[in-house]
C-alpha cells in the first residue's frame, strides 16, 4: 500500500519502533498464518533467529520479549503495558510460550528468551534487522518459516516478496489523486491546484477514508501523545534497564508551575518544548504506550512542536477547541507529507541509516507541520523540512547498552528545538533556497550507506563504547 499519514503515526509500544514494534508485528504475522494454515496444532518446536542490529541491541530495546509476545499474536496497536507486563511475567515464571494463544486456543511450547538464536555479526542482505522464524512437528519436520525484515519506524517485509511490495506501492500510488515521491513533486501538485501541503496529503488520503476518518484518526494520535505525556508525569526514579537514568519529567512539571504559574509566559516556551519531548521518551524508555512518529526512538519530537505549535503560535491563545483541533489535523497531515519523502527517497532506520533517519526525519517533519499552521507558503514548508534535516545530517545512532535512554531521551528535546527554529527561519525567507529538500534526502541516504555500520545502532562504537554502563 502506499504510504499514509496513518502509516507513519501509529500507536504501539516503547521502545523502539524497528526493535520493539517490528518484531512483534512480524511475530504476530507468522502466528497468525499458522493459525491460517491449519499446522498450528502439528507444531512441537520453535526456533527463532535474530540477526545483525536486532541481536546486538535486542536486549536494551525489547526485541526478544516483543518478538515473544508478537509470537502469542498480540499486536502493538492493541497491546496495553498492563497486558504486556502480565504475559511477559508469566512467560518467565512458566517457561512457556503461548504460541498464536492471544485470539483463542494457541499451543503452549517451552520456549523463552534465552532460547533465541543471535546472530550480532551476521546481516542479512536486505537490512541489518532481521529475523528468521521457523517451527517444526514432533517429528522435527520443518512446518513452516518465514524471514521478516523491519525497516523502520514498525514496518516490516517479508523476504521473497521485496518485489511484490515494491510493485503493490507503484499500483497503490498510482489510484491516488495526487501521488508524489519527491519535493519536487509534491511542491508541482501545489502550484498546479492552488493547495497547501496539507491539503494534497488530505486529498489522497481521502482515497481510503472519510473525511470524518480520517479527521478523528488523527485527533485520536494526538490525543495518545497527550495520554503518553501524562502517564510520564506521574512516574518518579529511575528508569529500568540498569543505567539508572533518572526520570527528570515530573521534577521539570514541578517547577514549570511554580515559575510559570498561567502556563503562557513565552518565555518560558522552550522549556514546555523540553519537558513534552522529555516525558514521551521517558514513557517509551519505560516500554509504555507512544505514538510511532516516525519512529519510536523520535516519538517525542512531534509531540513536543505540536505542543508548541498550539499553545506560542500567534492567535492561539485566543483560539477555540475547533480551531485547535483543525491546527492537529493540519499540522499531521503536513508533518506525514515529509514523511512520505523520507520513506520513498530514503529511510527512517537508525539501524540502516543512523539517527539522521529517526531524529533527523522527525524533526524535519516537525518543521514542515508547524510552518504550515503558522501559515507558510508550500514553498517555506518545504525549505523549513529542509533547514532542520540539514542540521541533523550524519547524526548517529550509538544508545548505551542498546537501551532509549542516552542519548536518545535529551537529543528529542534538542531536535524538537532545532525544528521550531528552522520553522521560523524558513518563515522569514520567501520560500526559495540553495539546498532543496530533495537533495537533504538524497544526501541524509547517502551519508547513511558511507557511515561506519558501529555507529548504527550496533552498540559498537560512539557513546555505547565509550561511557562506563554502571
């Protein structure tokens, strides 16, 4: 299918979205069609083979019990942190695995954690994260197995069926009523109709739901950020994993209120920005429930320029719920528009990529979502998406101890930051630039094949070598 803003927002757990989300929605895939299949009860044992970025990092991220729990059939989407807390808990006290159990009768298989094949050094040729499912009958006859890659920001592929994919995307794109792949495109379409940004990822978005839909669906993401961030102000220590990072959300909330007692000095607004991003990657770090935007490890970025977007942008403080909600609906629909380039022309996989893909593209399609209701030009949209990539290029990925934690909870905040600046820079120009979007992408893709594969989410160089865990 081609992608769509609700394919680049989703709801799922932390976290991570191509470490924690993408296993489980591919474990939930191979459950299911073996459900489908009618083998289900032949099988008498599992094997599970994880490979390159997701065997080095797997542990700090969540891999090996989001791979379990996908295997049980539960879905990021629906999951809640309660029912993951229970099922892993009793995966642990049992040793077994409920094998496609969560929609019925599943098949209980002695298998946990330890028992998963890891294969850090080894990458597979079509992305560094990979992982190989296969189960057998009691006679050790192969029933069936299946390699998935996940790509980023939760997508994941099938290995065999690259080509298919491929394909169904051109076929998807084409019945859209105004496809673009590039800046230039997408920038052509505006000019021809006369339309913002926002409205031509409206347009097509229309193509496979209602305006009511797709409206509601986006003020429901919005309204799990701000779930996620009131959930993060109420939890206090540190968080798990063993770094013993402190939550610094609910100290920031304390003395945010104390200073800023009306919540509207604007002096005070990046310190608003700092704490939103803070709190949503806290709660991912914490594996709670975020919004995928576009990725898990950048869920904070959009939250927090969205929140700025509607409580310092001019006339705001004298809009009504209406116009508010109009603001979420624009800006989204904006900010999924430049993600739409970032999926076509280039990645959103730190471990592909580094962070440029995951932070960088963020906070691109953060810039370009809040220059839009600031009432930007397509042209200043577009340069303001621009701005912010091209200070985030080379970015790397390297979390100590593979965990969402350093550097990745502060660089949020940073990145939230630097897209609001490139907002208003590109709102003081006229729209025309040296540097294209484009060219951003190109060269955000390229520095990402050139980078050093330690410093891609490996946990093999960078800060994740270089500071002391404990």
């Amino acid at each position: 299918m081609a992608v769509g803003v609700f394919d680049l927002f989703t709801v799922g757990i932390g976290p991570s979205s191509s470490h924690t989300v993408g296993p489980m929605r591919a474990g939930a895939v191979f459950a299911g069609e073996l459900k489908d299949a009618g083998v289900l009860g032949s099988v008498a044992s599992l094997r599970v083979d994880l490979y390159g970025s997701l065997a080095a990092t797997g542990r700090g991220h969540g891999t090996m019990t989001a791979t379990l729990l996908g295997l049980e059939g539960y879905h990021p989407e629906l999951i809640l942190p309660d029912e993951v807390e229970e099922r892993l808990a009793a995966i642990a006290e049992t040793g077994l695995l409920n094998l496609a159990g969560a929609s019925g009768e599943g098949v209980e298989l002695p298998y946990a954690v330890e028992d998963m094949v890891l294969h850090p050094l080894t990458v597979l040729p079509r992305h560094t994260n990979g992982m190989k499912f296969q189960v057998s009958d009691a006679e050790g006859n192969v029933l069936r197995e299946a390699t998935f890659f996940s790509v980023g920001g939760g997508f994941i592929v099938r290995e065999g069926e690259e080509d298919a994919a491929r394909q169904e995307l051109e076929e998807t794109k084409a019945e859209l009523p105004l496809p673009f792949r590039t800046a230039a495109e997408l920038l052509g379409r505006c000019q021809s109709k006369g339309l913002g940004i926002s409205d031509i990822m409206f347009i097509n978005e229309r193509a496979s739901r209602s305006e009511a839909e797709i409206r509601e669906g986006l003020l429901h993401i919005w309204s799990v950020m701000e779930a996620c961030v009131e959930t993060s102000l109420k939890r206090e220590g540190v968080l798990p994993g063993g770094l013993r990072v402190r939550r610094r959300a609910p100290d920031w909330l304390e003395r945010l209120l104390k200073e800023d007692k009306d919540r509207n000095d604007p002096k005070y607004w990046q310190e608003w920005v700092n704490l939103i991003a803070l709190a949503v990657n806290e709660e991912n770090a914490t594996g709670g429930r975020v919004v995928t935007a576009p990725t898990n490890g950048a869920a904070g970025i959009i939250p927090a320029v969205l929140y700025y977007a509607l409580n310092y942008a001019p006339g705001m403080d004298q809009a009504s719920q209406a116009d508010k909600d109009d603001v979420v609906v624009k800006f989204l629909l904006a900010a999924g528009a430049v993600g739409v380039l970032y999926k076509e022309q280039a990645s959103i996989s730190g471990a592909e990529v580094g962070c440029q893909g995951e932070v960088g593209s963020a906070s691109s399609m953060a810039a370009a979502g809040l220059a839009e209701v600031m009432g930007g030009t397509p042209g200043q949209v577009e340069n303001a998406a621009e701005i912010a990539m091209e200070h985030n290029l080379g970015l790397t990925c390297d979390p100590i101890g593979g965990l969402v934690q350093i550097p990745c909870i502060e660089r949020n905040a940073i990145a939230a930051a630097k897209a609001i600046n490139a907002a208003k820079m590109a709102l003081w120009g006229d729209g025309t630039h040296r540097v294209s979007l484009d060219e951003v992408i190109v060269t955000m893709r390229e520095t990402g094949k050139d980078m050093s594969h330690k410093y891609k989410e490996t946990a093999m160089g960078g800060l994740a070598v270089n500071v002391v865990e404990c």
